[in-house]
C-alpha cells in the first residue's frame, strides 16, 4: 500500500532543514522491509499511543517529514524517524519517503539524540543515559562539550546525569507510568542523599502520597541538617617554663585557676617531666 504523499512538500523540508540533495543528502522511497532501526536510539520506550496519534495523522496526510536513513551493506539503517516508521508499516505502507546521509556510529547517534532532545521526547533518565554514552563512545569528553553539541546548557547535562546515582528502583520512577508523579526535579533532590535505602523510602513515598517538589526538596533539607557541632573547649597555653642552668634545669609554672583546671596543668607537667628526664639522661650520658 502506498499512501498519498505530496513530493514537493518532502522536499520542502529536505531544502529548509535538512540540507538539498548534493551536500552528503539523497531523496529516495525505501521498502519498509529494507529499513531496520538505530541500534544507538537513545531512546528506550516508545509511546504506543503517540504510534497511534501518528498512524492517524499519516493516514490523512502522508509522511510530511522524510525518514533520515544511512546505508548499512546491502540494506538501510535508521538514524532518526523510528516512530514515522512503525506507524507507517501498522497501516500497511510498502515504502517511505527517506533522506539518505552519510553517517559514522557516533555522527548517527548524535543526530537521534539532537531530534529527540529538540522534539522533548527523551525521559529525564533517557537523556541522561544518553550523555554517559556520548562521554563512553568518546564524542564528547565532559559535560561542556556535550552541551555544546547539542545545543544545551552545560547545567541541564549535570542536572540530568545525576539521576545515574539513584538506585535503578528509583530510576524506573522516570517511566511513562509515573511520569505525572515522579520528575526529574524529584529525582534532582533525591541524588543530594547518599544513603540508598533512604532514597528508596522517600521515592515510595513521593509516588504513594504524591509528594510535591516542594515537600520532596523540605523533606530532603531536614534530613541533611547536622547536628550544630559542639564547640572545642578553648586550651588556654598553660604557664610552663623550662630553663637549663650551670647544674640541671629550673622549671617555673604558674597558671590561672580561673581559666586552667587541674588537670589540664597536671598533665601539661607530666609531659614536661618526661621531657627533664630525657634531657637528664642525656646530660648523664656526656
């Protein structure tokens, strides 16, 4: 089956966003059966009812917005438009509108990240699985340089890989499931804690009694505040002076009673005789 699927307005989009056919871009209908998906999608669930809406949409209108493809041996693989893909063969189209480009693994992975993060399509933790990936794959070396390429703030790549340090049971919170209840501001205050079990109590409790961010952020706050330290006993210097004279070693000691206990003065003396019967036995041994 083949839908109805005005060429010039796919080549409208291929010339105002793609890039026209010459620049490493080719136009082309490829057999759904040749097309197979992109191993380094970033993204891990796809929304069975977004497939629907589209299904829906490309059945009145046709695919309006090609399908970029890169060549994989004798057949074709996907870098983006996974979703255009499985709502087009659901409605039993026997071939789709493709943009063909030229395309390393990391050149692929990098433009499906891009199109997922500017169509807001990626879960919080999607996209931060995806940032380590770009960090391990070596297309960038630090959060600056993936912000940089992508076309973000450095801060929302921190926030988002953050979300690695929960547990994975709270990391399954990030799902379409609990989209509603569970957030990446949630996770955000949850990664301040470092005790694992504590994190996971809270996060039950933010999905159980749907805890705001607010009350997630309070709640947080009051179980980092320390305890106020107990202030050290301020060690006035004790009045002790040692003097060598023609035949051994005069000692003087004075000290405040108001300000210097006993035993503070006792021990202070112990230490100094322990140093008179060194320094004696030195002497002796001349």
């Amino acid at each position: 089956m083949k839908l109805n699927n005005p060429l010039e307005r796919v080549r409208n989009v291929i010339h105002s966003g793609m890039g026209a056919a010459g620049e490493g871009r080719t136009f082309l209908y490829i057999q759904t059966s040749e097309l197979d998906p992109n191993p380094f999608q970033p993204r891990l669930h796809i929304d069975e009812e977004a497939i629907k809406d589209l299904r829906r949409s490309i059945e009145e209108h046709g695919i309006l917005e090609p399908i970029i493809v890169r060549r994989k041996e004798d057949r074709y693989e996907i870098i983006s438009g996974e979703r255009r893909l499985r709502a087009s063969q659901a409605i039993g189209m026997e071939e789709v509108p493709c943009v063909m480009r030229e395309a390393t693994d990391e050149e692929s992975f990098q433009l499906a990240l891009t199109e997922n993060i500017q169509r807001d399509d990626l879960t919080p933790l999607e996209e931060a699985q995806a940032f380590k990936r770009m960090m391990e794959m070596k297309i960038a070396s630090n959060q600056t340089e993936i912000g940089n390429m992508l076309g973000i703030r450095q801060q929302r790549v921190s926030d988002k890989l953050k979300l690695l340090d929960l547990p994975g049971s709270v990391q399954k919170y990030f799902g379409e499931r609990y989209q509603d209840r569970f957030t990446q501001k949630h996770g955000e205050y949850l990664s301040r804690l470092t005790d694992q079990k504590k994190i996971e109590q809270i996060a039950l409790r933010i999905i159980e009694e749907r805890l705001s961010t607010r009350e997630t952020q309070q709640l947080v706050d009051k179980l980092l505040q320390r305890k106020p330290t107990a202030k050290k006993k301020m060690r006035l210097p004790k009045r002790l002076n040692i003097t060598k004279s023609r035949n051994g070693f005069n000692l003087k000691v004075s000290f405040d009673r108001r300000r210097d206990s006993i035993e503070d003065i006792v021990g202070e003396l112990m230490k100094m005789v322990e140093k008179l019967r060194k320094e004696f036995s030195a002497e002796s041994g001349k």
